[in-house]
C-alpha cells in the first residue's frame, strides 16, 4: 500500500503500474527493514528506493495548511542521504524525488562537485529534509560541520558497485559512520561483487535481499543489434546509423577522449546537430549540452562511459557503441541509456571483424542474444528517404491563405512537376549525406556470430599449446596475459583459446592457423621479454620451468615490451587517498614491488572525471 501522498503523484506523472523492482521495495512488509538490491539500470531504481524512503520520511508527518494532507515537519538536519556516483545521476535523482515528494513539501538539495559549496552550505544551514551528492562533495561538507547526519532516518546507496570501481569505499565509509546506527540502509548495485557485500554486512542490520536483475521491464524494450565493420569504416557506420534511426536523441560512445573528439568532428562536418560529454569538460559545458539535447536543438551526444553515467536523456531511441565496452557490465549501463519508462530504444555495436570473439563474449556474459546485422547502404537510406517524405503531413500543416496565394502564383509560373522536385530537394538538404561503405565478404557476415575457431569433436585439433615463463608470482592475470599475446605476439582475440596459470608458468592455447606466425614472432627474444616454447597438451601439473634452480631470480620475470597508447582510458581509477602526496610514486600500487608482473598497457593515471 503506497503513502497517499506519493500515490497521487505516480498517477499525475502517468504511472499506471510499478516496475518489478519498484513493487518490491514498496512492499510494506519491508517498511522498516535495510535491502540490498541488485536491479540493472533502466528498472526505475530513483523512483524505487523514493517510494522505499517514505515509511521513514513520512512517520512525522504533520497535517497541512488545509488540514487534509500530510506534510514533512519543518525542514532542519537531514532526514535522508543519497549516495551517488557521478553529478549527472545525483542531479536526476534530485529531479525524480522532487516530483515524487512535491505533495509532502519535501526541500531537497545537491551537493556535487563542479557546483559552488558555499551556496550547498547555504541550503544546508538553512534546513533541508533530502540531501542528494556525490562521495567526495559530501565529505568535503561533513568535515567542514556543514552536513550534520545525527538525525538522518534513511541512508541509500545508489550504483554502489560503481561507487567501489570509482575508489570511493573510505568515503562510503565515513559518511555512514557519521549516521545514527538506528538509521535504515538501502543498497543499491546492478552487481553484487563481494565488496559490495562485504559493505553490506558492516552497515546493514538484517537486511532483505532483494534481485530483480532479470526484471522483464527494464531491458525488454531494448533491441540490441551487432554488426560487422571495417576499421576505417566505423565513422561512415556511425552516420548511416544515425540517418537509419532518425531517433529524437541518440548516444554514441566511444572509449577515450580523443575519440569523442575526433566523432564528434565527423559529425559536425556531416551536418549532423552533435554535442560531446567528457571528463574534461566543466559542470556548465555539460549542462549545456544535456539541456541542448532535452530541448531538441542537439540531437546526438558522443560520450565516455564514465561522462554519461547516470544520464537520463527523454526520447533517447538510439545507442551505438563505435568502440567496444571493455566488459558486460559497461554494455548493460550504456544500452541501458534506452529503453527507458516503457519507451522502446535500439543499441547498436560496431563490431571490427579481429574483435568479434570479444563482442560475442560480452554479450554471453551479460545474457543478450543480438540480431546480426548489416550496416545500412546509401541505397537504403535514400529509399527510407523517400518513404518518409511521403508520408510526413509537417509541410502540409496549417496552410494559411498567404500560403495558398504563394502557391498559386508558383503554379501559374511553373509545371506541378518541377515545384515538387524543389519541394523534395528542399527536404533532403535539412538530411546528412549517407556515406558510402564497403560490404564485408559474405564468409565474414555468416561467421559472425562465431567467438573462436572451433574445435574437432576428437579434441583441441585446431589449438596448439605454448608455455610462457611467467606466473600467478609474477601477478600474471588473464587480461594481462591477453594485452600481451595480442600486442607483443601479434595474435587477434578470436586465435588465443584457453590460458592456464600456473605459479611459475602460463600456459596458452593459440589457434594453428596463426600459431606458426606466433612462434617466429616469440623465437629470438630480448633479455627483458618473456620466453616462450610449444608443448604438449600440458599435464594437471605444471612442468619445471626452463630449468632454473634460483627461486630469487625466478622471482623477476621479464615482460613482453609494450606500446604506450597516446590516450588513457576515461574509465581508469583513480589513485588511493592514502597513497596521495608520498613523493614522485604518489598515486602508484603499493603492491607492485620490484617482483611484481606489470604490464605497460593496462590501467593507470586517468583523472576521474
């Protein structure tokens, strides 16, 4: 049984039924208790833990000027904390609760980074019943004795899984410290790693566990699509895309700034109306930007994962993933841009043919069967064009009578013909050009949807094993082992098959067709690279290793030499607090010591937007 008062304003913003995860928080039999709940982005999560908040927002609640309805008490120290990860999501969160507590008289305030603090303390010493803000604001303000949390009811946690992968946990940390234990804490995560329930166990009493990760309404309406490009073709499949769809608003992502940078150049030379969202620019440029694409005048947006978390665009009908996300969560948060509130959306992925094994993966991994498909032509489009200027009645609206006298007069001057062809002409100069782009092979198009080569029934006939001299006391990973036989040994992802770690070797299946071109590659190396040899189907135990006798010099494995790449990943951590302002290393892994197996080309250095 819902409270009244948000009743009344579900049925005014035209909700007709909750969405699985919303009924569950909702559940009065869970009025009093923590949850933790996994639910995927996209499942109406704001709305869920604001109906979830009330039974402790609303406990006090006294009778209004009209005597007729209940409203929060005067406004003072806070009485509910929301936790989120980015600007972008608090300042949606504080727009969602805004209208569902507008009855209740609710005052909610912001407190973000890139916003000016002293106008946030204001709000505070003046009195506020929510406060909504990211990690590191919050603190900021908690330390300076302008967020006072001894009369907080509610605390919640919203992407806490993200919250984690942003390095947050000491500031999670202290800010529920500071909160009354008699407090209710409810967690939210799209994923329940163990850091989130490790979290969970030491500031939740008895919570309810709560997952609603299959919630039909969430991602139902999504219609993921996948198709196969040529590398120099990625930008052309952008545009035809973007001129297929025809969407209100879509969102393209691309994995570094440089390449938002260079997309957005692209389309802005197409015609296309485009804005970009990064970690470099300042809180009034991506204002800008969001309110240019929510008002219409923008109509694409090329964003980092990280710039466009938490984003909540209206009509967004189209995502395209120009570069791949790096795992299945990234996928999930980024299609789960639409198909939002019931609206239909389409994400669509790029998929250069050397990386289809990876696309596939990802989206096992994230339970999603794509539709492969093939990339529009500009036959394609053109037809759409002209199915579409049949059928729109804009021009044909509001004739007025100076219209009709213009039209006379042209048809007294002209064939009916020729002013139709300019009526046509006029139409698809407000369109991008299509681009022109090469079809792949057929044999490519059919193998698609196949991850690696595959296997004889009779066994590993198509793999052949290698040993490299590098293991688990090198820190070797998989991703690490993987950057390396693809950079350094010129392997693509769909020839490499199993990888075994062992503690003083690695043991990797790569594909016959490329295992010779691998081994000639890998036969002559430097005194500072890994040393690699075929083998046999490997044993369950691991051989000795190259015959070396002195576990202090096996300690110190050489590694593969890497290139640098010129930009860093927008989704890289950022460094510990407490490993902040310690001389040159500050900022550095404390664990990598001289022993330790380091790869140039994985994660480092990024600022967090």
């Amino acid at each position: 049984m819902l409270h009244p008062l948000l009743a009344e304003a579900l049925r005014r913003k035209g909700y007709d039924t909750l969405t699985a995860v919303q009924a569950a928080v909702a559940d009065p039999k869970l009025a009093d208790r923590d949850m933790l709940v996994s639910s995927k982005t996209g499942s109406g999560k704001t709305v869920a833990y604001g109906l979830g908040m009330a039974s402790a927002l609303l406990a006090d609640a006294l009778p209004g000027e009209s005597g007729d309805q209940l409203v929060l008490p005067p406004a003072g120290k806070p009485l509910a904390l929301i936790i989120a990860p980015t600007r972008e999501l608090a300042l949606q969160v504080q727009r969602e609760l805004r209208w569902l507590y507008e009855d209740a008289g609710a005052i909610i305030t912001a407190c973000v980074g890139g916003m000016d603090p002293r106008a946030e303390r204001r709000h505070l010493e003046r009195g506020v019943h929510i406060v909504v803000g990211t990690p590191g604001r919050l603190v900021d303000h908690l330390t300076r004795g302008a967020l006072q949390l001894d009369q907080l009811a509610v605390a919640v946690l919203d992407e806490a899984d993200e919250m984690l992968d942003l390095g947050f946990r000491e500031d999670l940390e202290t800010l529920l410290a500071a909160t009354p234990s008699t407090r209710r804490t409810l967690l939210f995560s799209a994923t329940l790693p163990k850091g989130i329930v490790a979290l969970a166990t030491r500031f939740q009493r008895n919570a309810a566990r709560i997952e609603v990760a299959s919630d039909v309404s969430g991602h139902s309406d999504i219609e993921h699509r996948a198709a196969l490009v040529r590398p120099n073709a990625i930008e052309k499949g952008v545009v035809n895309l973007l001129r297929q769809t025809e969407s209100p608003a879509s969102l393209v992502f691309c994995n570094t700034r440089d390449a938002v940078r260079r997309m957005h150049a692209t389309l802005i030379e197409r015609g296309f109306s485009a804005v970009i969202l990064s970690g470099e620019l300042g809180q009034h440029e991506r204002n800008q930007a969001l309110q240019a694409l929510r008002d219409g005048r923008a109509r694409v947006c090329i964003a980092t994962d990280v710039a466009a978390r938490g984003i909540d665009l209206p009509h967004l009908g189209l995502v395209i993933h120009a570069d791949l996300p790096h795992d299945s969560e990234v996928l999930q948060h980024r299609s789960g841009r639409t198909g939002r509130a019931g609206r239909k959306g389409i994400s669509v992925m790029l998929v250069p043919p050397s990386r289809r094994g990876k696309a596939n993966r990802l989206y096992a991994e994230g339970g999603i069967t794509p539709v492969w498909v093939a990339l529009p032509s500009t036959d394609d489009i053109r037809a759409l064009d002209r199915t579409r200027v049949l059928s729109d009645e804009t021009p044909f609206a509001d004739i007025s009578d100076e219209d009709r006298e213009m039209a006379a007069a042209l048809l007294a001057n002209r064939p009916v013909e020729e002013i139709a062809a300019a009526l046509a002409r006029v139409f698809r100069s407000r369109l991008p050009e299509p681009e022109e782009i090469d079809p792949l092979p057929l044999e490519e198009m059919r193998s698609a949807g196949k991850d690696r080569p595959e296997r004889h029934a009779g066994g590993p006939a198509q793999f052949r094993w290698f040993e490299l001299n590098v293991g688990r006391q090198d820190r070797a990973e998989p991703k690490g082992i993987l950057r390396m036989l693809t950079r350094s040994g010129g392997l693509e992802r769909r020839h490499i098959g199993g990888i075994r770690i062992h503690d003083r070797t690695c043991h990797v299946e790569v594909a016959i067709e490329a295992a010779d071109r691998f081994q000639k590659r890998t036969a002559n190396p430097a005194a500072d690279e890994i040393r690699v040899r075929p083998i046999d189907e490997p044993a369950a135990k691991p051989k000795r290793d190259f015959g070396s006798k002195n576990p202090r010099k096996e300690a110190k494995k050489p590694e593969f030499r890497e290139e640098r790449t010129t930009s860093k990943p927008e989704h890289a951590h950022k460094p510990h607090p407490k490993h902040k302002g310690k001389g040159k290393d500050a900022g550095k892994d404390s664990h990598k010591g001289k022993g330790a197996y380091q790869g140039k080309g994985g994660r480092k250095g990024d600022s967090r937007p």
